[in-house]
C-alpha cells in the first residue's frame, strides 16, 4: 500500500506537507499563487521528498540532512487572485502613472536651460551711465573700480543675448552660480516637504484623490512661478512646484504598488525613474522652442493637464479603500477588480462570494497590527547594520542623482544639450541595471551594486589627470562626460534598487517606518546638492571628484546590506534518534531560523 501520512513522518520523520513560512502569511499586499498551467512570476514549489521507508537504510547515529526550504508564493488575497500580478489593465495604470515623473523632472532640471551662463564683454557689460572718469569696470564686467571708493559691485547691466533668462531677469548675472544654487535649493525643500505631506495626506485621503490634488496645484503653482517677476516670490512658488510634483509621484508609486504583485512590483518601481530620465532626454528640445524662461515654464507645465485627462483610466487603490473607506468602499473595490479582470480575461476568476471575500480581507486589513515605533527598528537581526547602510548609502546616492545632473554646466554651456541627454540615457541604463541585478543576481545584488559604484567612483576620479592639460575643448568635454556618466549611471541602478527593494531587510511590520526614515533622511541630505557644484569655482575635477567620493561611500555601505535568506527546513531525519541527538537537532534548526529574518517574496513598499 502506498506510504501516507497524517502531518507526521513513520518513526519520528518529517511529514511532506509544506508548511508555510512565517514571514509568507498573507499580511496584505501579496500576489496570485501559481496555478496549473499558468505562468506565474513565483518559483515553482516542489513538496518536500521522502524515499519510501523500505529503500532507506538507518542507524542510531545517522545525521539529520538540512536543506533550504524551497521558495513557494506566498498567500494571495481575493484581489489578487482575480486581477492576477501583472495584465494589460495593470500595465496601463503602470504607464499613465509613471508619466507624471516628466513634468517631475522638468522642474527640477529646467534651471539648467532657464539660466544658463552669459559670457562677459560680448553678451552681457556694466551700465556705463553715470560713471565718472575715475572710475573703471573690471574685465568680467562685474565690478566697478574707484581710485577714491575703491571697489563696489555693478548692479545694473546691458544685454546682448536673445534669450531672456531668470539671471537677466533679476540682474544676477555675476552671482549666477550662487542664485541656481539657491533657487535649486528651494526646489528640493519642496520635493523633502512634498513626500513626507503625500504620504500623511494618504492616511485619510485615497492616492488617486491625492494624485488629483496634486496635478491641479502643479499647474496653478508652475504657472505663477512663470510669471513671478520678483526673486523671493519666484523661489516660493518653484518651491510649492516641487512640493506638488513630489505628491504626484508619491502617490502614483501607491497606485500602481497595490494592484501589481511579486517581481512585476519590484520591476515597476525599480523603472518609475526611466520616465524621470526620459523628461531629462526631452528637455532640451522642449526648451529649444522657445526665448524666454517664462515660456519654458508654461511649457514644462500645461503637458500635466494630459494627465488630468488620464486620470479616467487610473483606477483608486483598492486595499487603501477597503482599510480606509466607508461602507461603500466593498462595492467600489468589487467594480475596480471586476474591470480589471475583465480587460485581463480573468473574469472566471471571480467567485460567486465576491463581496463575502471582500469583507473579509477588509476585516484583516482593519485588525492588522500598527507598524512599529522608530526606535523598535533598531532592534533585531543585523537590524542596526541595515539602518545605518541604508540611511548613509540613500543619502549619498540621492545627492549623486540629482547634483550631478546639474554638474554638466560646469562642462559648458555649448555642451549642454549633449551632455543632458547623455545623462539621461545613462540613468535608464542604470535602472535596466538594477533591474537586472535583482532579478538574476537576488541573493547578491546589494554587492553587485555596490561594487559598480566603487568601481565607477574611481573612474570619475580620473578626471584630475587632464583637468589642466592642454587639449582640444571638444575632446576635453568629450573625457569629462565619458568619466561622468559611469558614475551617474552606478548612482541610479544603486538608488533604483535601495528604493525598491530596502523594505525587505525589515519584518512586516517595520517596512513602512523602515523606507519612510531611510527616504525622508535621504531628502534631508540633499538639500546640500545644489552647494557641491559651487566647488566647481575651484576647479570643475573638484566638484565631480567630490561626487565621485560619495558614489563610492555609497558603494560601500550598499556592500553591508543583505537580502534575507529563506529559512531552512528539515526535510529528513533519521528514523532512530536519541533524546540528545534530537535536542542537537533542534537547536541547529533554530540557531539556523534565528539569524536572519524570513523572507517576503512579495515586498510590500511604501509610498514615500
């Protein structure tokens, strides 16, 4: 007859059902389990394997085999059950999300074309009206000198150039560098104000109405900071453009991170940031139609009304309702997942009991337990090492990300068109990177990454060897981009994957504290960004090598993250055991289970 078992192996063995993994119970968001004859993006499980007693030969002394658990998708939820991990409705909320990153990128990005450099003499010179003869102007046209009085600024200038940019606007011409670091400082206060004010606006308000709020007050704010014709008014309003922007792209990212599941969510936020570095690619020829900075902000701002438009095929966040929503919010999530399983095909999942179903994960939703305190992160497993590597490392890449992009003037302003779009091309290079490390390299991808960005670090160091040499412009540009894209390109496949991928390293109930410490930390640093390319006053080797170093900083605190392993599981024990072995037995277990936490297949990320 053949073997059965009960839930215990004969004479002591381990039966072949599969238990499930504590940390794979079904905690919220989690994916569709693998059906027959169904691609799905889990592991196949395979059941543990007992060789038939009649076949095994014991002894007294015989050593338990153990063995990593194999992978197994964990629990899914009704949700996911029915629209599936990722379909056609998925990839279309996915899509129209991710374009609010271009108008996201072109706020940020815009001052490198609203305010580009004027050469002295030819473009711009001192107002000579009213000058004594006494009294000169210094080559760089920024100072008058007086053989009496002796030095004063110039404050009022004559132009040549027929673009009107912000510097000729506000007469800062001879303090450009100090007025873009300024005003680019403003603008990353309201990217730091704007995903800590999305995120608290999502505990009573669902994403897609913050989204909402946010595209309308983005076009208001971009439109008045067009037109602002004085400088403190002109920094307010581009900093309440990125408080805007940022709620946009804060919000959309929770969209699109509830209804996707497994590796389809970790690819979608891992490539939200192509879209950003798509803005960058575009911006040039945006800029190129028109002549004025007003003009430029007109058109980097009315292309979110398209979004508005859009916004009829963004679906709400069906697990924020049925936690948050009233007693309606059942009946909306049921006709949300009904017209995502219908342009899915899956309208024969739907079962008879939908709203019973419905009802039921929203009681679980409700009783889930708080997330933790922030002090409670620091405790556990190489918690302390995950908090420190993961706060120092995201602070130095997000710096990288965005200082680096505004180095290239320091390159020159006949370059800038090539060199933005390098920089661009190299961004998205590097999220297909990250991507690719976590999806073939998972157990290692935090060293992978962290190695590319040592590595590309010393090779922007280079840059010291022919920062005085005598060469062609041209060719000198040419080396300088060469060695600043290698970095820029490690700095985004290493943010892509912190941002996508951190929240593993913690228990479920420290995720969301988890990311939300590590970003908003993050946002606080780079508020210094803007200051690094002043250094470029000294010498333009100085301000890249300066980023240089962080990328490798960077790299190196990547390198003491560690993804978590499975726990391991016995899967064969001798048939004859002593009591003392059998306590050996168990403490290797548990010694085992105990030093790392268990893995989540599908990562719940937050919103920030």
């Amino acid at each position: 007859m053949p073997h059965q078992s009960n839930g215990t192996g004969k004479n002591g063995g381990i039966s072949p059902r599969h238990t499930p993994k504590m940390g794979q119970r079904n905690l919220g968001y989690v994916s569709e389990a693998p059906e027959p004859n169904h691609a799905s993006t889990h592991p196949k499980e395979e059941p543990y394997k007992i060789a038939p007693p009649n076949y095994v030969k014991t002894t007294a002394t015989a050593a338990p085999t153990v063995t990593p658990a194999a992978p197994s998708a964990p629990p899914t939820d009704i949700i996911g059950q029915i629209i599936g991990d990722f379909g056609i409705w998925q990839l279309r909320t996915v899509l129209i999300i991710f374009l609010c990153k271009i108008p996201a990128s072109w706020f940020m990005a815009c001052i490198i074309f609203t305010a580009p450099e004027l050469y002295p003499s030819s473009e711009f010179e001192c107002d000579q009206q009213g000058l004594s003869a006494n009294q000169t102007i210094t080559p760089n046209q920024c100072y008058i000198e007086d053989s009496v009085e002796g030095r004063r600024e110039c404050t009022k200038f004559l132009y040549n150039f027929d673009f009107q940019s912000l510097i000729m606007e506000f007469d800062l011409v001879c303090l450009r560098d100090i007025f873009v670091a300024w005003t680019q400082y403003w603008h990353l206060f309201g990217v730091l104000v704007g995903g800590v004010a999305g995120t608290k606006m999502m505990l009573f308000l669902s994403p897609r109405t913050v989204y909402f709020i946010g595209q309308m007050l983005q076009i208001v704010c971009g439109v008045i900071t067009g037109y602002a014709r004085d400088f403190s008014l002109h920094c307010a309003f581009r900093c309440l453009s990125a408080v805007c922007c940022a709620i946009m792209f804060t919000s959309g990212q929770a969209i699109f991170a509830d209804i996707t599941s497994g590796s389809y969510r970790l690819g979608s936020i891992i490539l939200y940031d192509t879209f950003w570095s798509i803005g960058v690619i575009f911006l040039p020829s945006l800029s190129s139609f028109f002549n004025s900075w007003t003009h430029i902000y007109l058109g980097i701002t009315f292309p979110t009304l398209v979004l508005t438009l859009l916004l009829q095929w963004t679906p709400e966040s069906p697990r924020w309702l049925l936690k948050n929503g009233d007693d309606k919010a059942v009946a909306r999530v049921a006709d949300i997942v009904r017209e995502g399983a219908a342009i899915n095909d899956r309208l024969c999942k739907i079962p008879a009991d939908l709203h019973q179903q419905l009802e039921s994960l929203r009681v679980k939703l409700r009783s889930a337990p708080a997330p933790a305190k922030w002090l409670d992160l620091w405790k556990g497993p190489r918690a302390t090492i995950h908090m420190l590597a993961a706060h120092l490392a995201l602070a130095a890449f997000i710096i990288n990300f965005m200082g680096m992009l505004l180095n290239i003037r320091s390159f020159g302003r006949d370059y800038l068109v090539p060199n933005t779009i390098a920089m661009g091309f190299s961004e998205i290079v590097g999220c297909f990177l990250a991507l690719h490390f976590t999806l073939k390299h998972n157990k290692w991808k935090w060293q992978w990454a962290g190695a590319v960005n040592i590595i590309a670090g010393l090779i922007g160091c280079l840059g010291w060897f022919f920062s005085h040499s005598e060469m062609n412009p041209s060719v000198k540009v040419t080396l300088w981009m060469i060695i600043a894209t290698i970095p820029k390109m490690g700095v985004s496949c290493a943010q892509s994957m912190i941002l996508a991928c951190m929240a593993e390293v913690m228990p479920m109930n420290k995720k969301i504290p988890y990311v939300f410490s590590v970003v908003t930390w993050a946002r606080v640093w780079l508020l210094s960004a803007p200051f690094i390319n002043v250094l470029k006053k000294i010498d333009v080797a100085l301000s890249l090598s300066s980023y240089c170093a962080l990328s490798i900083f960077g790299g190196i605190c990547t390198c003491f993250m560690l993804t978590p392993r499975n726990q391991v599981a016995v899967t064969a024990a001798p048939l004859r055991t002593t009591k003392g072995e059998d306590n050996d037995q168990k403490a290797t277990a548990s010694s085992i289970r105990e030093t790392v936490w268990p893995v989540e297949m599908d990562v719940s990320n937050t919103h920030l």
